[in-house]
C-alpha cells in the first residue's frame, strides 16, 4: 500500500508541476518579428518594412495619432484581431511617439527625429540607422 502511494505521488506531482508552468508560458504574450524603417521627409512620415509585414511602405503625412499593423495602417485595435503585432505612432513637436498594445517588448518609444534620417523599430525598441 505504501508502495503503490509512493509510485502514484511520483506520477502525478510532475503532471501537476507541468500543467502550472504551461499555465505561466500561455499567458506571455508572443513578441512579433518585424523590422520597419522610419524616415521623416517634407511630406511627411515613411515607413518602409524589411521584414515581418505585407506592406512594404507607408506615407502619410497626419498629425494625429495612427494605427500600424502588420497588414499597414489600422483604426484601431481590437484584441481579436489577427495582426502579429500593433503599435500606435504620433507625431509630437521633435520626434515620434509609439505605443505598442500586441507584439513588442516595449509599451511606449519616444525619440527625436531629423529630417532625412532614418531609424529602425523592432519589437524590441528603435535605433538610429
């Protein structure tokens, strides 16, 4: 009896153990592979992706805050949708400012812009190129 006790606490602490870490992964969100190229120019704003997106650019030149996603320009987010990744992007009076709501390691970017150059944002931040 004390036997058959001891073999089935064997088996089942490592279903159990297994079963809560499965849990602990689920619950992360997945981070997106994308690499977009972001150019500032007397037009506007380009984006030009490299990797990760159906698009291959974007340009626009608002002001107020818009939606990008791996499919291009969004209204809006919606947690259901089937986009990889989603981050807001707005112009401010030196830079940009995006927000990232699905697949990047970061929640918000800020960074100073100059006209012809070009910076490269990843889900993992953003670097002057």
């Amino acid at each position: 009896m004390k036997i058959q006790f001891i073999i089935y606490t064997l088996l089942l602490v490592p279903i159990f153990t297994n079963q809560s870490s499965f849990a602990q992964t689920k619950s992360k969100e997945a981070v997106s592979d994308f690499s977009i190229t972001v150019s500032f120019n007397e037009k506007g704003i380009l984006l030009e992706s490299s990797k990760g997106c159906a698009w291959t650019k974007l340009n626009f030149t608002t002001a107020k805050e818009q939606g990008i996603d791996n499919f291009g320009m969004s209204e809006g987010y919606d947690s259901d949708q089937k986009a990889s990744f989603y981050f807001t992007l707005v112009r401010t009076k030196t830079g940009l400012k995006l927000t990232g709501l699905k697949g990047t390691a970061w929640k918000e970017l800020s960074f100073v812009v100059q006209n012809h150059k070009k910076y490269l944002v990843t889900a993992s931040g953003v670097k002057a190129l």
